[in-house]
C-alpha cells in the first residue's frame, strides 16, 4: 500500500513539474536572452532547500514540488507611468520592448507544446503510434453504401491528416451532405473511398453509421517522431475546438480541477510510467492553451495587456492594470471552484 501511494505521489509531482518547470523555463530562457535581469529561479514552492546564485540569478529548489516560478524585475508589481525609476533600469522587463515582452511571454506556453511534443515521440518510438480504426459499420449508412468496411484504419479525410478518433469524429460532423474522400489502408493497401455524411437531427452534425476504435500499432522512428507533432497539433484544435462548443453551448462543460487531475495521475500511475508520459503530455497541451486565454493574470491576458499599451502608446496607469488583474483573478477563481464542483460530482460525493 505504501509503495503504491508512494508511486502516484511521485508520479504527480513528476507530471505536475513537467509542465510548470517547462513553462517557467520557457519564460525564463528568452527573458534572459532578451536582456531582463532574473532574480531567481525556483523549482517548486515554500520554504526554500537548497539554493546557489550564478551571476545575477538565485536559482533554488524549494519544500513543494508542485510548480515552479520566475521572478523578473519590474514584472511582480503594476508599472506606474509616473515612477521613472523602474524605467530607467534598462534591465526592467518594463523597459523592454514590447515584441521581446511579448516574447518572453509567449515562450512559456510555447515550451508546453516542444515538450508535449518530446513526450508523444517518446510514447510513440516506445510503444506505438495510435490510429483512428474502423470497428463496426451499420447497414445501410452512408459508410456501407462508400464502401467502408470494419477494420479500416483512416489516414485522412479530404487531404486533412486525421490522427485521432476526435480528428474523424470532427471532420464528419462538420460537413453534413458534404463529399468526403477517406483515405483508408486495409489489408496493408492504402485505397480510397468518397462518403456523403447524413445530417443527424439531434445534434445538427454529419454522422456515417460507423463505430470507431483506437489500435497502436509501431512505425519508423521518424513516423513515430512525426506524429508526435501532428498529434500535438491535432490535440490542440480538438481542444480549441471543445473549448468553443462550451463556450457557445453546443456541448455541456466538463472541465478537470486539481481534484481530477490528482485522479488521473493516480490511475494512470498504476499503468505504467510510458502512460505517465503520455498523460503529462496531454497536460502539456492543456497548459499550453489555458496560459492563452486572455484572461489576466494568465500569460494570454499579459498579452492582450501589452497589446493596448502598444496601441495607446502607453502602459496601463496602476489602477487600471490592478483592476484589470482583479477581473482576471475573479475570473480564473470561478473556473478553478466550477472545475473542483465538477470534479467532486465526478466522484460522486455530490448528489443521492
């Protein structure tokens, strides 16, 4: 018992440190490129184990392995266009040009994706690279009329790489009454088929009459590498995609909290650390794109920020910067408490 609750600990603080440090360090690495003085850089949170300064920079490994942080000069408090001081240290972040804040920004995110992408080619160098797989094909559907046949394995949908069951899914209900040439192998021949999906009433999307399944199966190195990108590109627009039905109503929000997360790593521990990997990239994606929302406090609300310091020609005063990091953290606070809910729901405390 112990072992095993010692594997899922390590193995949360292990994802978990996978996408904070990358992110910080993505952010730590082009803020010094550009010229911005870092005062520390610290793996982990609270009291401090062990630290070393080099150079101009403390960098430190702390009590809680659960994140990690930059801190900057002149980033930690809002800039007041009436203090000059800050703006006389040419090494203030503040004192940067825009595009390299908006750089140093960005590369936090960015790194998420580069090491979401590492991860996937490991899994799938390792183990196998998965496809989207017909399982069972309904008589008299629009798939049994094209020619479909249970066991093809979809490589693309009208030119368009389709890497995961979502990418099918996707292609097909956007274009219902819709031509589509499927590009499928079967029996080791790769063969064409063109499918007309049929409007389904209830959900107002394309659908062909098929039931779809996942296999593994081990490619060439540089297939398997390959993938790894296309994944995580195909990951990313099927969350954005996600991510806009909630927004407009078309599809109930399901959104994990720390809670959920806690639960999948420790499930996925269980299985073996190739699926340790896998999961930490698919949180990898995750971060990635919520850092981009622009929400303040978030690096996308940063961004959005500088972008109207740009077009005002200056910065925001401190009032309005502070208020606008108050919305944001109000904002991100009702998504974390609605994540949590759903999550305890999700295990049934809530509810008879």
């Amino acid at each position: 018992m112990l072992s095993s609750a010692l594997m899922i600990i390590i193995a949360f603080a292990f994802v978990f440190l996978t996408f904070a440090l990358s992110h910080e360090f993505g952010h730590f690495i082009v803020g010094k490129a550009a010229g911005v003085r870092v005062y520390e850089f610290s793996l982990g949170f609270g009291p401090s184990i062990r630290q070393f300064k080099r150079g101009e920079t403390v960098y430190s490994l702390r009590t809680l392995p659960v994140g990690a942080f930059v801190k900057f000069a002149g980033l930690d408090e809002p800039s007041d266009p009436d203090d000059d001081v800050e703006d006389e240290d040419p090494r203030s972040f503040r004192s940067k040009p825009i595009i390299l804040r908006i750089l140093t920004i960005l590369a936090g995110p960015f790194m998420n994706f580069v090491v979401a992408f590492v991860l996937f080619a490991i899994v799938f160098v390792s183990v196998g690279v998965p496809s989207a797989v017909i399982g069972e094909v309904y008589p008299d559907t629009p798939a049994w009329r094209g020619g479909i046949m249970a066991g093809d394995r979809i490589i693309s949908i009208d030119n368009t790489r389709t890497d995961t069951i979502t990418d099918v899914k996707d292609k097909i209900w956007q274009s219902p009454g819709r031509q589509l040439t499927f590009i499928i192998e079967r029996d080791g021949a790769i063969i064409e088929r063109v499918v007309t999906p049929e409007r389904d009433e209830s959900t107002h999307g394309g659908v062909i009459g098929v039931m779809l399944s996942e296999i593994w199966a081990q490619r060439g190195f540089l297939e398997s590498v390959s993938r790894g990108a296309s994944f995580t590109r195909s990951m990313s627009r099927n969350l954005l995609v996600t991510l806009w039905r909630m927004i407009t109503g078309k599809v109930k929000p399901d959104v994990a909290g720390p809670i959920g997360i806690a639960q999948a790593v420790g499930q996925t521990a269980k299985l073996g650390f190739i699926n340790v990997l896998y999961l930490a990239a698919l949180l990898n994606v995750n971060l990635g794109l919520l850092n981009l929302l622009p929400i303040p406090v978030l690096d996308g609300g940063w961004i959005v920020l500088l972008l109207l310091e740009a077009i005002r020609r200056k910065p925001l005063s401190v009032e309005q910067e502070a208020f606008a990091r108050m919305i944001g953290m109000a904002i991100l606070g009702l998504l974390i408490v609605f994540a949590t809910f759903s999550d305890i729901a999700r295990l049934g405390v809530l509810g008879g």
